[in-house]
C-alpha cells in the first residue's frame, strides 16, 4: 500500500545520505515517487539545497509547491505524475526566474486551465522547455498578447508567504496609471511597519474615486473662490477621531500626512480674475479652462460623493481604531500577566542557574568518568588480546593432550596385548617347566636305570672274564 509522507529536512538528508555541507553544494537530487512511499507535501526540507539545479518530483501526491521559493539557481524542475490541481501554485514559480526546463504533465492543473502554458512562458523568461516540448517566439509572444498589462495584474495571487505579500504588493504597483496614485505611492514607499495595511486601503481608495490631478475649470467675469473639499474632509476627520491612544496617534498622523500631500497637489482657494476692457490680464491657477459654469456644479456633486465616499472609510477607520483599542487593552491585559509571570520566573532562573552549576559540575564528573572508563576500555582491550592469546595456547595445549591421549590409549593396548602375550608366555613356561621336570625325573631314572644295567653288565662282564679265565 503507498504511503502518503510529509518530508523535513532531515528525512532528505537521510534518504540521500547527505551532509549539511553536502546539501549546500549539492546541484541535483531525486525524490521522484515509488510504489511504497509517496510525497505529499515538501515544507522546509530543501531550506539547506541553495546551489540546486536540477530538481525531480515526478510521480509523488504533491498538491502545493510551497518550499521551492529558495531555489534561485533551478533550472530544471519535474512534477510529472503529481496532484497539482491550481494554477495558484504554479504561480509560485515566479521566484525561480533561471527555470528553463519543467514537466507538469499529468497533473489536474493541466486539463482545468486550458492556458497554463501560456501563463508560465509568460510567467518565466528563460524557460526553453515546457512538458517535454519547446517553447518557441511564437508561442512567447502569444503569451505577451494573451496576458496583457491588466490581465497579468489578475493573477497576482494573494500568498501566504511573507514573501510572496511583498512581491504581490511590488507588482501590484506597476499597474496603476493615475498619477496622484503614482505621487502617494512615491511619497508612502512600501515598508515593513504598521502602516502597510493603511497605505494600501488609501492607495486603493484614490485609485477607484479616479481623482484628477486638474482643478475643476471655472469660467466668470467675476473672481471665483473655490474650496478644497479635503480640508473639509480633513477637519471632519480630527473632529471624529480620538487620539488618546498611541495606534490614534499614528492613524492620525498618517491622514495627516496624506492630507498634505493632496495640498501639495491641490490649492486652498483658486482666484480667477478678469479684466475685461483692458489688456484682459488673466490670472489663474488652473491648467485647463475650457469648460463652462455648469462645470462647477458638476464638479462639486462629484466632490460630495467622494465626500460621502471618505466618511464611509473614516467610520471604517473609525471602527478599526475601536478594535485596535480593544485590541491594546487585550494586549496590555497580556502584557501584565507576563510581567507577573516574569516575577514567577525569576525565582526559576535562579533555580536554573543552580541547577547550571550542579549540571557543570556533574558534566566535570562525567568526563572525570569517562576518562575512566577510556582507561577500562584499553585494559580490557589489553585483557581480551591476553585472554585470546591464553586460549590460544591453550587450544593448542587441548590438542596436544588429545594427541597424548590417544598416544596413550595405543599405549594401552599395547600394553594389554603384551600382558595377555606374557600371560600366555608364563602360562607356557610353567607347563615346559613342568614338562622339564618330569623329563628330568625320567632321565634321572633312566640314568640310574643305565648306570644299575652297566652295573649288572659289569658285573656280567667280570663273571664271564673270570669264566673265560677260568676256562683257559
């Protein structure tokens, strides 16, 4: 079964088997999908891979593209067989000004928005290469027809990135053309602080009341004065506001500033006078002065709607300082109970420091036993080499008795053999004793049989000798 992961850092380095370092330098990886382990989101697990070039996403389950913004060098980029459904995300993209080369196909995005393509040629000047196919002149300058001025200024995505705000509120600038939107923008550049939202709801607000930079043309014989509704707008405005809090103060030294910017743009009063007999000397402050005295009314109807136009968003500002205020109390209730946790802390960083000295302390001891146990270990390393030398010797010990022992059982049986020789030798020799014996006896008796029948012959032998003496 495919398992759906949400990568970190440390798990690409793991599966890469990369150092920091490494990953720094590292111009090329792979995390393309398998059949066990797929991709589902990227975060921040490719913060540490600045020197990227070629990056492979294909076949994952990646629905955002978030955490690609980084990668200033891309230049190829594969999300082949991915879940990308918004052309939001890849909008993304813009960062990554170097891509050159991208594969998106297979991806829900390119069958919801039939002009993806066109988009992200215009989107990226120095792609080469889009879904396997090239991006030519023609289709390049198709995509700058296609989306022209106002329409590129459609796309501009509101991201959840800091990065991303800055850029759409950069870009977001280059599509106005009015010129007093122009002055205030120069006058108010966008900056990180307080009054970012402000800047942008009064930059909106001159931009759809289309004021003109021109005063109203006046035409008499007489001198004409005519008001400048902002200094109405301006007095209502410090009427209504209450600036007894610090957020009233900026809000209102913001308005403040914009209101003399206007003036700067804007006269209090405007004197026309005519001298109609002689040389007719003129003089004006207007700049056109072609249209009749019904123009004046016309005029001062349009500056009662924008009127009515700035209170409605001074009682929006109105009742924004009023959160803001609540706000504060919520944030100087918040700001007393840290101050008395602070007091509740205190203690524990003394405990802390304590505990840093006792933690000092044990560290020295831990060292103190690991040089010790260091010193073990070369004993015992010494003691195993002894050890493996005394059952070495030992071993041969074992087999040289075993050796023995078997020297020893032959011996044995040798020895059994020879006693059952001896044995049988004795028992042989006591039955030739035996026989000798009996021999002997026999012999001895024949002997004396011998020795009594020489007698008798002797005996025979004289008496026939003495017979035969006898006879002669």
């Amino acid at each position: 079964m495919t398992k759906l992961i949400n990568i970190n850092e440390e798990w690409v380095l793991t599966n890469l088997q990369l150092t920091p370092d490494e990953a720094f330098k590292q111009e090329s990886i792979n995390l393309s999908g398998s059949y066990t382990d797929r991709i589902l989101s990227l975060g921040r697990s490719l913060m540490s891979f600045h020197s990227l070039v070629s990056l492979d996403l294909s076949r994952n389950m990646l629905q955002s593209l978030k955490g690609l913004h980084h990668l200033k060098h891309l230049r190829s980029l594969n999300l082949y067989l991915n879940d990308i459904s918004n052309i939001k995300e890849l909008y993304r993209l813009r960062s990554n000004k170097q891509l050159r080369e991208i594969d998106i196909r297979l991806n829900p995005v390119t069958k919801a928005e039939p002009d993806f393509r066109l988009f992200l040629v215009y989107m990226l000047p120095q792609l080469r290469k889009l879904d396997d196919r090239g991006v030519y002149e023609q289709e390049r300058a198709a995509a700058l027809l296609h989306f022209s001025s106002d329409q590129a200024h459609n796309f501009s995505f509101n991201s959840p990135d800091e990065n991303d705000m800055s850029y759409e509120l950069k870009n977001a600038s280059e599509y106005h053309t009015h010129p007093r939107v122009k002055m205030v923008q120069n006058a108010f550049p966008l900056t990180h602080s307080a009054l970012d939202d402000d800047d942008v709801t009064v930059l909106d607000l001159l931009s759809k009341s289309r004021i003109d930079a021109a005063p109203p043309p006046v035409t008499s014989s007489e001198p004409v004065v005519v008001g400048n509704p902002f200094t109405e707008i301006e007095e209502r405005i410090q009427s209504r506001l209450n600036i007894n809090s610090n957020m009233g103060q900026v809000f209102a030294s913001f308005l403040t500033d914009i209101t003399n910017v206007i003036r700067c743009h804007w006269p209090n009063k405007v004197t026309v006078s005519f001298v109609d007999d002689l040389n007719e000397v003129v003089e004006k402050n207007f700049l056109d002065f072609s249209e009749k005295e019904d123009g004046i009314s016309r005029r001062e109807e349009e500056w009662q709607k924008e009127q009515r136009s700035l209170e409605q968003r001074v009682e929006i500002a109105e009742r924004e300082q009023r959160d803001h205020q609540v706000k504060l109390r919520e944030l100087e209730e918040e700001n007393s109970n840290l101050r008395s946790v602070e007091n509740e802390i205190s203690p524990m960083k003394e405990a802390f420091s304590q505990f840093k000295g006792e933690n000092k302390h044990l560290q020295e001891k831990i060292k103190i036993q690991e040089s010790r146990i260091q010193d073990m270990n070369v004993r015992m390393i010494a003691y195993d080499k002894d050890r493996s030398n005394l059952e070495n010797s030992i071993e041969e010990k074992r087999k040289q008795l075993e050796d023995n022992l078997a020297s020893l059982k032959e011996i044995r049986g040798l020895a059994a053999m020879l006693r059952e020789t001896h044995q049988a030798l004795t028992s042989n020799n006591n039955f030739l004793l035996q026989e000798n014996s009996q021999l002997k006896e026999r012999h001895e008796q024949e002997i004396n049989q011998m020795h009594f029948s020489y007698q008798q012959l002797r005996k025979s032998f004289d008496v026939w000798k003495e017979a035969n003496k006898q006879s002669n």
